[in-house]
C-alpha cells in the first residue's frame, strides 16, 4: 500500500484494519513513532495536522 510524509515527521500510511481500508497517521520525534489516528477518508486527515499539500508519497519499496 501507499505512504506518504510531510515535514516535521509525519507519516501517512494506506492500510487495512479489520477488513476497513483506512490511513495511519503517525508522527515521529526525536527517533520514536507515535501514532496519531485513523481516518476513513482523506478530508479527515486535516484533524490531525495534515496539509494535503505538503505530503510526498514515497516511492515502492521494490523500485529502490
């Protein structure tokens, strides 16, 4: 699945839980991860401090 980051060590990570598609929201400071929600669409990802504009997808593991 997609991730992405935005400055100041946010992660946006497209998963599945409990059969639901959804996106982990996590921050990590000063080497530890911490996670900061959930969200069922895109449009909440702005709660937890998310610019859309600023995130960068990360590219595939397998095209490194």
């Amino acid at each position: 699945m997609g991730q992405w980051r935005a400055p100041g060590g946010i992660l946006v990570e497209a998963i599945i839980l409990d059969d639901r598609p959804l996106l982990r929201v996590s921050h990590r400071v000063n080497g530890t991860t911490y996670l900061q929600g959930y969200c069922a669409t895109v449009a909440e990802l702005a709660a937890h401090g998310v610019d859309l504009a600023e995130l960068v997808e990360d590219p595939p593991l397998d095209h490194l």
